[in-house]
C-alpha cells in the first residue's frame, strides 16, 4: 500500500500490479511500455499522486514544533501567540535586621540598591512600608540590573553580612538597620531558553487556550519572575488554599472571586501591568502571613490612585537523595564517583521553578550521564519530612530543592 513514504516507481508499480489483477479473469495484463498509452496515463498518474504526497509529509511536518525548521518554528510562535522566554535576572535575598532591642522600625517604601564586590547591581522596588518588630528580620529579594533594567544571566554572590545598601533617592537609611544577604546559588538566572527548550515547552502544553494560565505564562516570562502559580476561587464561598499560614497547621483561604498569587522573584511595576492587562480578578492580603508583598497599578482611574496586587512566596520543600552503588575497589575510588554523581544533582540544588511531581526515576536519568562500567546504581531513594519515598508530590505553592546527597557504598567482587 503506497504511502507518503513511497517513491514514484513504488507507486507506479503498486497502480500497475493493481490494473493487472483487474484484468486477470481475461488472462492479460498492461503492456509496460512508454508506446503504451494506457500505461502512459498511469505514469502521469502515479506522478500526480507522488507530488501529493510529497505535499502532504512537507505540510505534515511544517508546523510539527518536533520537526519543523527554525524559521518555520518562528511562524509557529506567531501563529500561536507563544515567545521564547528572553531570559531571567538573578535575584538576591537581602536580610534586613532591626538591631534596636525595644523598639519595632518602619523599613519605608522606596527603590533600595546594592552593589556586589563584582560590580553586579541588584535592586529592590519596594511598594509599601514594612513593620520590622524589634531585634528581630525580614528578608527581601533584589534583582539583579542595569540601571532600573533587569539584567538576565547568572549572577552568583556569596553570603555575606553586613553590605551596604542605599536607596535610590539617596535618603538616609536608619542607622537601626543593618543588612546581610544570603547565598544566591539557588536563585541564579539564565540567557534565555534555546529553540530545542521551547520545542519540549510546547509540545508538553496542552492548557494554552486558559486565561488564566495564560497570565501565568506571561508574568513567567518577565525577567525578574522566576516561578509563578496562580490559584482563582470561582465561587461565592472563601475556599482553603493549599498554602498553610505561618502556624503551620490552617491554610490561607482564598476569598470569592479573587486570585491567589505564589511567585519567586522580585515583581515591580511590569507585573502589575501585566497582571491587569489579562486578569479582571482583584487580589487581597493573604491572611495568616507576614511575608508576603504587594506592588501597586498607579492609574487615577482607581479610588486611591492605585491598584494593589498582592503576591505571596513559594514554600521551599527541603529533601534528601539516599543513593546506594556498588563499585569494584580495583578500578575505581569512592570519592571520585560521589564527586562525579553529586556533580550531575549540582541543578537539583538551585531549583527556582515548580514541578508538580519528582521522582526517583528522574534521577536516575540524570545519573545515566555517569557512564563507568566499574561503577553500578543499586537504588536511589528520597528522604522527605522525615520519610524515605520514592517520589514528591508537589502542590502549586511549594518549589522542591535538594538539600544534601548521602552515598551507600557497597563493594562488588568479580
């Protein structure tokens, strides 16, 4: 049965063996000759169909995101309203100390800079003021910059204490304050995603036609937002969001006809823009949390001259990697192939962004990069809240980070 994959004379073949079985009952058969006319015909014929099909396994592939050309994948974004993501700024988590032992201190609203001992900016747009009760913190998270930009790429600063923060009107910090910033390995950014990463994107997106992930997407691909969920209460009830307060035990509820906002990142006003340029839901202070932030919509349209939009962070889920090998003694050293092993889970450490589900699975297929035929995975397992699974189950508040990797040694005899 001829098929796009066939060639002409495979064509022309199968049409002729099938006109020969039409004549068989009178005992002959088409003459193969181009003196032929009949046999003529059925060249043409089987080249029409050829060039169909030819047509058809182009058109087939052409828009196919697998197997597309660049410029073809190109068309395909346009066509569907999708944009390769240009990138992420490195954010920085800045710890703002009140170091007065009786007093609680207001951390006013404003733009606050610092510079790294690299000479990379990070800046903060903070929309309100922030109550900081006495001897005690509140951590924010900077952006790295370039003047009021996001600047895109990876950015690493180390822990520190003590930094020089400023703001940008040049005002006078309280002296009450003092500032360290955390390690932001876990928080660094990137170029931007290459044309193989958008083809896996969009092959594995099926919800494209929802608004609301749609507003998803799109504050995702600001260069500051590393991660953001969205969760929308339709009801005329306030419904249990799956993000417990700081008691640890009761869920912060999500109020009839509002969003609820989880993000990594540091927003600033291009999220409030774009947050109202698709979403006609209000957002309201989550209740039973202090951390979280707001940035406001400035318009005169508004009572009050503004729209806030409040936003919360995602819960970082801490777990363990138990990995248990064997190796034969005579080859190989235990400590070169931890180093190896850990060395390849290095990513799972810095993860920025949501996955619904981690399994064992996905780790053994990164540690297949470790090719050694001295060396053999024997079981890996998950230490998670105190359990040992063979995989985590996220919700779309919590953001999973490895933690630390224990090595199982087993000795293997030939």
């Amino acid at each position: 049965m001829a098929n796009l994959n066939s060639s002409f004379d495979e064509i022309l073949t199968e049409l002729a063996d099938t006109f020969d079985n039409e004549l068989a009952d009178a005992n002959r058969k088409i003459v193969r000759s181009t003196a032929n006319k009949l046999w003529l015909i059925l060249r043409a014929f089987a080249r029409a169909l050829f060039n169909l099909y030819q047509v058809v396994a182009a058109l087939r592939v052409k828009f196919d995101p697998m197997y597309c050309s660049e410029e073809d994948l190109y068309a395909l974004m346009r066509m569907t309203g999708t944009n390769l993501r240009q990138g992420k700024a490195s954010l920085l988590t800045v710890v703002v100390w009140n170091k007065n032992l009786i007093e609680e201190k207001i951390f006013p609203l404003g733009v606050y800079l610092y510079s790294s001992v690299e000479g990379v900016n990070f800046r903060l747009e903070l929309h309100e003021d922030h109550v900081i009760p006495a001897n005690s913190f509140k951590k924010f998270d900077f952006y790295s910059c370039i003047g009021s930009n996001p600047l895109k790429g990876a950015y690493n600063v180390s822990y520190n204490t003590n930094i020089t923060i400023q703001r940008e009107d040049n005002q006078p910090i309280d002296i009450d304050f003092s500032f360290d910033c955390e390690d932001n390995s876990g928080k660094l950014g990137n170029t931007g995603e290459t044309l193989f990463e958008f083809r896996k994107r969009i092959l594995s997106d099926n919800k494209r036609q929802e608004i609301l992930y749609i507003l998803e997407e799109r504050l995702k691909d600001l260069p500051n937002i590393h991660e953001c969920s969205i969760l929308y209460n339709p009801s005329v009830y306030p419904v249990s969001s799956p993000y417990l307060k700081d008691d640890g035990v009761n869920y912060v509820p999500i109020y009839p006809q509002t969003v609820m906002i989880i993000l990594t990142g540091s927003p600033s006003n291009d999220f409030a823009e774009e947050f109202l340029s698709l979403c006609p839901f209000s957002t309201v202070a989550p209740e039973g949390v202090t951390d979280y932030g707001v940035v406001y919509y400035e318009s005169n349209i508004y009572a009050g001259g503004k729209f806030p939009i409040y936003f919360l962070k995602h819960r970082i889920e801490n777990y363990n990697i138990i990995i248990k090998y064997g190796y034969y003694s005579r080859f190989v050293t235990p400590i070169n192939v931890e180093n190896a092993l850990e060395e390849l889970l290095l990513p799972l450490k810095s993860v920025s962004t949501y996955k619904e589900l981690i399994s064992t699975e996905d780790i053994f297929d990164l540690l297949n990069a470790y090719q050694n035929s001295s060396v053999r995975l024997l079981s890996i397992d998950f230490q998670y809240k105190g359990d040992l699974v063979k995989y985590i189950q996220l919700n779309k508040t919590q953001i999973a980070q490895l933690q630390t990797i224990v090595f199982q040694r087993v000795t293997l005899w030939e």
